[in-house]
C-alpha cells in the first residue's frame, strides 16, 4: 500500500505522537508497504526508507523561544496570519493550520496515496483531504478534553479564561471525529473517553495498543542505589510531577541516600522548579533531556525503580518502555495505565493518582524490599514481550488500512 502519515507535530524522543510516528512508518515499510509523512515541527526522526515531507509552520512554540513574535518576512499566507492571532488571543492553532496546509499539498497528490493516516490532528483539513477521494484513518491517542479538565482544575483564577482559550481547538476535534469513518486508539481507556469525550459511534473506533522498541532492554550494569527515576512533561499538571516531587521530599528526610532522576526539559522559572526550591530538593533532582535512545535505556536500567504519576494517560509508552528494561514500577491507577502493567503487585504497584502520603509509602516499601523489585522488574520484562510489539501493530494497522481502503471502494461502486 501507499500510505500518507499526516502529524501536526512529531517531536523524536518525548511525546507520544513522534515515537508512534517513528515506528509505526518504519516497520509498515519492513512489511513492504510504501510510506510518506507529513509534518510541522519539531519534525520527526525516520527510519531508513521513509520519506519525509516537512510542512513548515512558523513554529511559534519553538525552544527555546516560546509564544515567539515572528518578523514580517515569514508570513507567507492567511494560514500564517490566522496561525499567530490565534496564538496571540491564547488559542493553540497547530491541529486546524496543519491541516490545511496538508489539503492543499494533497490536491497535487491525488491518486498516489491508498490510505491517508492522520496521527492525532483532528483538523478541519482532513475532512477536506477526504473531501479529495482519499480514503481516510485516524489514530487518537486520547481525547485532550481530559488534559483540559486537568489543566483548568489547577489553572489560578486569573489563568483559567486563558486555559479555556488554549483548549479552543477541541470544538473543532469533538466536530471533526463525528465525522471520520475509522478511528484507531491505543487503549480500551482511551476508547471509552473517545465515545464519552467526543461523542463518537463505537463502530468506528478499533483499538490497537503501541509496541516497545527492541532497544529497551535490562541493565547488564548493576542498578545505582537510591536512584528513582520519572519520565515526562515537568510542568504539565496532568503528569502529576508534583505529586512526586512532594513524596520525594518526604523520602529524603529519613533516606538522605536518595535521588530523582527526571528525564524532561523543565520551564526555567515554571512551577516545577518553583517547587523543588520550595521542597528543599534542588541539590538531589537531576534533570536530564537531549539524549539519546541508548542513553535513556542506560537511565531507566540505572534506577532501583520508577514512578510514572500521572493523573491520566492514553496508554503510556514510557510505562512499557520501564517494563521492557526490567525496572519496577510505581505507577497512578489512571487512565489506561492500569490496562499496560496489569494486575496490581506484579509488574507495578499501583496507587490514587494525587495522593502523596500512598506514593511515598509504596516507594518506601520496594526501596526496603530488593527480592521484590527484582521479581517485578522480570514480570515486567515478560510482559512487554508477550504483549506489546511493533511488529504486531504495524501488522494490525495495514489490516485497518485495507478495510477502510475496501469500504471506501464499495462507497464510491454503490454511488456510481
């Protein structure tokens, strides 16, 4: 097949978008499919044998350059207009300006695609790409009215009109995916709150969970003592970072020996620094980001254990990739979490997403209990293994592709 994979957004090593990107593309064309991309910054890194087609927007959220003015020079067009006053009012624009600078590349492309794979745009532009007789998929990872409701609960008083506006794209998202044909999702979670969230027909909805790379493996280096480790956006509410940090300083106050490995960027003066200045922690936090796919495997096989705290996930790539290296688990009982590591003591503890004093105890219990941790670091390993392959969603997502690809045939037979 000739598969065109659209992504508002792509960045390589954090963010579930770009790694599902990456290797979803590259094994459908180990299958002998043939595979073009599409993106807008922060652009993709692609395997040997995928084409990449860079779709240029004027990256406005750039670092280390965020809510940036551009110069008069770079505005080309009104989607470049539109794009900045909607960032100017609060708005986020991404999903609606990539997809329409998609549907016009697409009307010269017509005829040289099978399928069309949109990755978690929902723009108004890929109806218009559909409008074009490409048959249409769409993978949402999840509905980002729960990063919404989130946001707002913890936004300031004087943030939330602000929040409210960032989120605007979700009327067009909720409006657009009443409108596709086939939707693929990582979760039964993320399937539930798609139906609930977005008010979308079950029919249309197949779930197919995400695989973890052969690169993440378990340590043949022995673990560093005392060292916790998390991965993910640091001042992102949803991430439930803070519930973390503030167990983590409790910790500390009997376990001096401790210290947090977070791999993410922090905001230079966001609420996440605030934080570790407030807990007293700063000299035991280390932040670590801009590394490599073998440094992060050397990380996660360096820690005696992991925390993924969030307060809700789609799936959590990052939860499975920890599995894979055999490194056990605390992680929040949200969202689809539960769903990758099962049943609750065997690959993870699991806890109340937000409750500090359940977090800390569990820490507590599998720093104290080494033949524990080693048991669950194995469960977990078999787990991935069993369960999660790239291989297997690429194999499933090209069975997905072939049923849309005949339904759309026997649509356009039937109005003929």
């Amino acid at each position: 097949m000739r598969i065109a994979f659209m992504s508002y957004r792509s960045k390589p090593h954090c963010g579930g978008q770009g790694v599902y990107l990456r290797h979803l593309s590259r094994e459908l064309v180990e299958l002998g499919h043939h595979v073009e991309v599409y993106s807008g910054q922060p652009y993709p890194e692609l395997d040997e044998g995928v084409i990449l087609h860079k779709v240029p927007s004027l990256d406005l959220y750039r670092e280390p350059d965020p809510f940036r003015i551009p110069k008069a020079k770079e505005f080309r067009d009104l989607l470049d207009v539109e794009e900045f006053l909607t960032m100017c009012t609060a708005g986020f624009p991404e999903p609606k300006t990539f997809s329409k600078r998609a549907a016009r590349l697409m009307k010269d492309r017509v005829g040289d695609f099978d399928i069309v794979h949109d990755n978690q745009t929902v723009g108004s532009g890929m109806l218009d790409i559909a409008e074009l007789g490409f048959p249409l998929i769409t993978t949402i990872h999840h509905p980002i009215t729960f990063d919404r409701r989130i946001d707002l609960a913890q936004a300031p008083l004087r943030k939330k009109v602000s929040t409210r506006r960032w989120y605007g794209f979700l009327r067009m998202q909720k409006r657009v995916a009443k409108q596709l044909t086939k939707i693929l999702t990582v979760s039964e979670s993320s399937r539930r709150d798609i139906i609930a969230d977005f008010g979308v027909d079950p029919s249309v909805l197949e779930v197919i969970t995400l695989g973890v790379d052969d690169v993440f493996v378990p340590p043949t280096a022995p673990r560093v003592p005392g060292r916790i480790m998390a991965m993910a956006s640091a001042d992102a509410p949803m991430k439930g970072i803070a519930t973390l940090l503030e167990a983590f300083a409790k910790l500390r106050t009997e376990r001096d020996h401790l210290e947090l490995v977070l791999v993410t960027t922090p905001k230079a003066g966001g609420r996440t620094e605030k934080l570790i200045d407030d807990l007293g922690i700063a000299e035991h936090v280390r932040f670590v980001n801009g590394i490599s796919d073998a440094e992060l495997v050397d990380i996660m096989g360096s820690a005696e254990l992991a925390c993924v705290p969030s307060l809700y996930e789609g799936f959590s790539l990052p939860t499975a990739e920890l599995m894979a290296c055999a490194t056990p688990l605390v992680v929040s009982r949200a969202g689809a979490i539960p769903e990758v590591v099962g049943e609750d003591g065997v690959c993870a503890k699991l806890v109340t997403p937000g409750d500090v004093g359940e977090l800390e105890a569990a820490i507590a219990d599998l720093l104290d209990d080494p033949k524990r941790r080693e048991a669950m670091g194995k469960a977990g390993r078999e787990r991935v293994l069993e369960m999660f392959s790239w291989s297997a969603v690429a194999k499933s997502t090209a069975a997905a592709y072939e049923e849309v690809i005949a339904a759309h045939a026997a649509k356009n037979a039937g109005e003929k």
